[in-house]
C-alpha cells in the first residue's frame, strides 16, 4: 500500500500503542512514550498537551520519520511509518511532502543565507522551478506577512521572526498535515493570534494540524481536541 491509500476508514494519523526509549552512550534507556494511543481524524485540529518531558515532541518526531518506535506502530494515511519505509527514498519524499514538521527552536531548522531561500528550499527540492517557484515563495511570503524579512540572514531575525519563518518555509511545501511543536512559545500576544490566525485558516481549508503546546488559551482559540498526556509518557485523556 503506498501514502496515496487510505486503509478503510482508519484516521489520517494513529499511533497504536506506541513505545519509545532513548538510549544514552552507557546504554541506559530513558522512556518517553508508554503504550500511546490516539487519532487524528483527516481535516481535525488536535492538541498534544502535558508537561515538560512527557513525550509529546517524540510522538512529532515519530510521524516525520526522524525515529522508529520500539513497540507498536504509527500509520499515516494506513501505512506503517518505519525506518525501513523511510530508507526508500521515494516514500520519505511523499511523506515529507505531505507531513510538513516545524521544530520547536527554529534555529534547528534554518540554515540558508535569505528567509527568500529557506522559503524557497523544500519547493526547489520537490522539483518545483521557474515562475512556479517564484509565485510560490512570493505568495508563501505575502501569507506570513514576512515580505519585508526576503534579504535578510535568518540568524540575524528575532525570536518571533524565526518562527513566521520556520512554519513558512514548511507551508512552501503545501503540506495536508502541518505538525508544529509549541508553535506560539515565546511569542508576544500579536504574534500568537497571527500564528493561531494562520492555523485556523489552514484547518477551515480542509487541512490538518497537530501541535504541542502548554498554552490553553492557544487550544480555545483554535477549538483544537485535546490530547494528553502525564509524566507517565502515557495518554490519560
């Protein structure tokens, strides 16, 4: 089965009864996520919530395909998302293509000399050029309202910048699912309700999000579900 099919009416994104550990250089573990379980339904909002250090950054990190779980699956789209899928590399561009990650710390994701080409990069890297990569960043910039930002060196922008910058540079690709990890950390009032703004607009275009956060504010405003979880690494509700 490839990400184009969906396996009967299962949910766009499950995690079934995921375990993951991380393992240091002297070989301890240390678990983040115990036997999770949850959905997220094609054109759904939904919220991870809990503490600090409970395993809602990993689950994010096991939907873009950057670790395996140790038990249990994630599925997009009714396809497992394994290390061994995501060595081919025609199945890691389709899911990257349609699962589009915007880290937490925004530094970990910009790493071109212009906002211009980071805007520019994952398009150019799907093979897009010419006039239709243009409009594209043209109209990506124009979306955040970062036009102003286009010459400028990413490390030379604040906190709130690299944000509008970061999540852009994922909306370039035209992704169904944007996956953001504490979006609205560290931002002023007016950046936050832009940013929920934009991920208000993308899920009322039919499109899906799931995010972290610990601002409950932020989960009202965007009449996100909650999912979430304990210092257990499980989810309680």
């Amino acid at each position: 089965m490839s990400l184009g099919t969906k396996a009967g009416d299962e949910a766009l994104v499950v995690f079934d009864h995921v375990g993951f550990a991380y393992a240091d250089r002297d070989g301890a573990t240390s678990v983040a996520l115990d036997d999770v379980s949850f959905s997220v339904a094609a054109g759904e909002c939904v919220a991870l919530v809990g503490p600090n250090g409970c395993g809602k950054s990993t689950a994010l990190r096991l939907l873009a395909g950057l670790d395996e779980p140790d038990a249990g699956e994630v599925r997009f789209d009714g396809e497992a998302i394994t290390a061994a899928r995501m060595a081919d590399q025609a199945f890691a561009k389709r899911l990257h293509k349609r699962v589009g990650l915007v880290f937490q710390d925004p530094d970990t994701q910009l790493f071109c000399p212009t906002v211009r080409d980071e805007v520019a990069f994952g398009p150019r890297q799907m093979g897009m050029g010419g006039d239709e990569l243009e409009g594209r960043v043209a109209d990506t910039l124009a979306l955040f309202g970062i036009e102003g930002l286009a010459h400028r060196a990413p490390y030379h922008l604040s906190g709130g910048e690299k944000r509008k910058v970061a999540m852009a540079c994922v909306v370039s690709c035209a992704p169904e699912v944007l996956v953001c990890d504490e979006p609205t950390n560290a931002l002023d009032e007016d950046s936050v309700a832009e940013v929920t703004g934009f991920l208000k607009a993308f899920v009322a275009a039919g499109r899906t999000v799931l995010l972290t956060t610990h601002q409950a504010d932020v989960v009202s405003a965007l009449g996100a579900r909650e999912v979430r979880m304990d210092k257990s690494h499980r989810v309680v509700r």
